[in-house]
C-alpha cells in the first residue's frame, strides 16, 4: 500500500511525466517554439493578439483532452485489475 499512502500524501502527481527521458518529445517541442518565433515575427500586433487566444485556446482544449485521457487510462487500469483480482 505503499503507492497509495505516497499518492495521498501527494508525492506522486498523475500528470506528471519524464518528458527528458523521450528525445523525439524535447526535439517536437524544440521544433514547435522555433516555428513559434518565426512566424510571429511575422505578425503585426492584431494578428500577434489573435495567435495568443488561439494558442490558449489550444492549451485549454489540450488540459481537457489530457485530463480525459487520464480519467479513461485509470478506469481501464482498474478494470485490469479487477479482471485479475476475480479470475484468481
């Protein structure tokens, strides 16, 4: 019961995971703020202002996905577990 006394005490975040250990992730998101920077240095103010609420817009949409998937990706441990626990 180890895990869960350290998940209680919040020792363990679920969300939370070693993206450095992943070369492709860093290397995306490398990839994502260089193309970030170009093209707003593209932009006039009006187009700067309407990039940042889509942006964040994205990132709202993304925290919701994440959290969904999270929600699903736990539910489908325990059933695992309960398919385990009464097949023995």
């Amino acid at each position: 019961m180890r895990i869960l006394e350290e998940f209680w005490y919040g020792n363990i975040e679920p969300t939370e995971y070693d993206t450095f250990a992943c070369a492709e992730y860093k290397e995306a998101l490398q990839l994502i703020s260089r193309n970030e920077e170009k093209l707003q240095a593209t932009m006039t103010d009006a187009q700067k202002e309407l990039f940042s609420r889509y942006a964040d817009s994205v990132r709202e949409f993304q925290d919701m996905a994440e959290c969904l998937l999270f929600q699903n990706s736990f539910r489908l441990g325990a059933r695992m577990m309960l398919e385990i626990v009464t097949d023995a």
